[in-house]
C-alpha cells in the first residue's frame, strides 16, 4: 500500500444513521416540495410533500441500492424511497465524493435481486490524508465530467443511426399508389402460438447439445434473436411433435420483456434448426405467395406497425397482444414481387450499414466505460 495510507473496514469507515420513513414507489409523486431518492437508477426518483419525511443533509451521504447496486452521491434535502434503500455518512476521516468514488470502484457481485449490503460489510477500505482524498477526486470529477460529455454525444449519435433507419422505414410504408395494395396481415399468413413448456424442464444450466428454448428475452430492440451464456435456455424433457422451428421462420414477441425494455410486436428470423417454439412467440406461417417474407419482417419493424401493437395491447405493467391484434393490421405492398425484392435489398443495405455505425459507437461507449473503471482502479491504488 501506497505510504501514508490506512486501511479500515467498512462498517468502521460510516456513521450510524437514523433513516427517516420510506415512501412507497406507488406514493411517489409527480411533482411536489421534495425530491425523492431511491435505489432506482434514475437520479431523482419521484416528489413528497411532507416535510416530516426529509433527510436533511449536513454533510454529503451515498445512496446504496441494497438489490440494484446503484450508488448516488447527495448534497441536499431529501425524502427516501420505499424498500432497498441504504443512506451510508462517512466518517470525518473521509470526503464524502473520495468514499462515494471508492464504493464506485468496488465492483461488487451481482446476487440477482437479492440484497447486496452484506457485501458492503466485507470491504476493507484504503484512503490516504484528506488533503489527497480532495486531489483525488478533483482528478476524477474533471476526467469523468469529460467522460460523461462523451457519453452524451455517442449517445445521441446512436439515436440518430436508429432514428435514421426507422425513418426510411416508414417512408417505405407510407407510399400510396395504384402499383401497391393494401389489406390486412390476417389475408396473408396466419400466427400460430408456442408450446407451454414446463419450467422446470429447461434452464440456462442444461448441458449443451440439448435444443434451445426461445424465450421474450432472446428478443432485441433491432429486430434480432439474441442467445448468449445468460439468456440460452435448454430443454432437457420430451420434445413435443411440431414446435420445433425450421431456419428461416419469421417470428414475432407477444410478451414484452419489461415495462422498459420495449420488445413487443418486434419481429426475428430463425437462423439455426436446434430452437423450440415456446409460448407468448407467435410462429408466422403464409397462406400465399402475395408477398416476400422478408418485407412482412420489415413492415413489422415499422413505427406504425409497432404503435399499432402497443395501443391494442393489453396488462399493466408488461404488455401483452395477441394473433387477432396483429392480424388485423394492414399492410400496403407492391403488387409485384420484383418491386419488393428491389425495396428489400435497399432497406438490408441500409441496414447494414446503420449497424455498422451502431457498432462502432456501442464500441465508443464500451471504452469509455472501461476507462472510468480503470481510472477508479488507478485512484484507489495511490497511481493518479
């Protein structure tokens, strides 16, 4: 260790704090006297009005997030959110922005939704004088400031590569000509449901070989099916005749992920022959040969489209739909296969080239994670 500095455990490093009453989510406000803080990754969480619940601040605290992990650094007056929530002061032998960053840095394992305190309370934690604590954090202040601005700019570039396509989209679907047709999705192809497999038959722990379950979470925002070590279920029972997927079948989510993560309507080609059908995954199977498989999939990639969907759809927290809702859509197209097979090269053409762009800017955004990590990493072994 770096001389000059000591080592403490955690619970050694805070104050004993009296937490004042914790609203409930479904209480928060949307507007109102006083912030609420809670373990939400979002700053500021909701309102209150009752002077009675604020945490007044006299030195800066942190926020911990007992089963998300979100730390937050508060320098005023707060109300605090419902379950979940830890408010940690450093002792005087600490800057509150030095501990805030040392928590930050600390990288805990993720237990799930489970509470994560306890992993607090092994922590042994190294700070120097407070002289260098304050050098330390004006160094990191300053570098994750600029940090920070890059994020924002990447960011908003990759909105505008997905606003880019999606823009190309919906002037494909908006044409009205007497070269194109409409009618309803239904007189074209019918949507059939998945198996309901039982649970307790496939996991992310059967061994592989075994054939793959498609689940909601498998699905992306871009329109694509996404298995990797976290979300690949197996299936490990007796195969069901008839719900096993060929490589190129059209498929479409029924069941969004979560109230954030916005997957339901999105559409997904099969690409490898060991995926089973599972409920809440519509199986698109055509009635003829009026249209290319390849523009429903783009017409399904559509805002409209996906508007459609989502106002029909029924639940509170995660939306559902349903055949009929998806079948009664209308779909204009091109009487003529050619012209559909010309205005699918061009969309796959811009495709591609709109996820190169959002490669190399979720590769930008990658670094400059791990460059905030790594100055951490530098700040708490004495090298800034």
């Amino acid at each position: 260790m770096k001389k000059g500095w000591q080592t403490k455990s955690f619970e050694d490093c805070i104050e004993s704090i009296k937490h004042t009453r914790k609203i409930q989510r479904k209480d928060f406000l949307d507007d109102g006297q006083f912030p609420v803080v809670s373990q939400e990754a979002e700053f500021i969480n909701g309102y209150w009005d009752d002077e009675a619940d604020i945490f007044k601040v006299s030195t800066p605290v942190v926020i911990f997030g007992d089963h998300t992990q979100v730390l937050k650094y508060v320098d005023f007056d707060f109300v605090l959110g419902a379950d979940g929530v830890r408010i940690l002061q450093p002792r005087d032998f600490l800057s509150p922005k030095f501990f805030f960053y040392q928590l930050q840095a600390a990288n805990l394992t993720s237990l799930g939704y489970a509470r994560h305190y306890r992993l607090l309370k092994e922590l042994e934690l190294k700070y120097p004088p407070l002289a260098e604590q304050h050098r330390i954090v004006g160094i990191l202040d300053k570098a994750f400031e600029s940090i920070a601005t890059a994020k924002a700019n990447t960011e908003k570039n990759l909105q505008n590569t997905r606003a880019l396509f999606e823009s190309h989209l919906q002037s494909v679907f908006a044409r009205r000509d007497k070269s194109w047709v409409g009618e309803s999705i239904g007189s074209i192809c019918e949507i059939k449901h998945g198996y309901a497999f039982d649970g307790a038959d496939f996991s992310n722990k059967v061994s592989e070989g075994k054939p793959r379950v498609i689940t909601p979470g498998n699905f992306t925002e871009d329109g694509k099916l996404l298995f990797n070590e976290k979300n690949t279920k197996r299936f490990k029972g007796n195969l069901p005749a008839g719900f096993r997927f060929n490589v190129g079948d059209l498929v479409i989510v029924m069941t969004d992920l979560s109230s954030k993560m916005k997957i339901l309507g999105k559409p997904a080609f099969i690409e490898t022959d060991d995926v089973l059908h599972n409920q809440r995954i519509g199986r698109v199977v055509f009635l003829n040969g009026r249209i290319e498989k390849r523009f429903l999939y783009y017409f399904m990639m559509s805002e409209g489209f996906l508007n459609n969907i989502k106002r029909s759809a029924t639940g509170t927290m995660v939306k559902h739909t349903a055949p009929k809702r998806i079948l009664s859509n209308i779909i204009t197209y091109p009487r003529d296969r050619k012209v559909q097979q010309t205005i699918i090269r061009k969309l796959d053409d811009i495709r591609d080239k709109t996820q190169h762009l959002k490669s190399i800017y979720q590769q930008k955004l990658t670094a400059l994670e791990a460059l905030k990590k790594s100055l951490l990493h530098q700040a708490f072994e004495g090298e800034l």
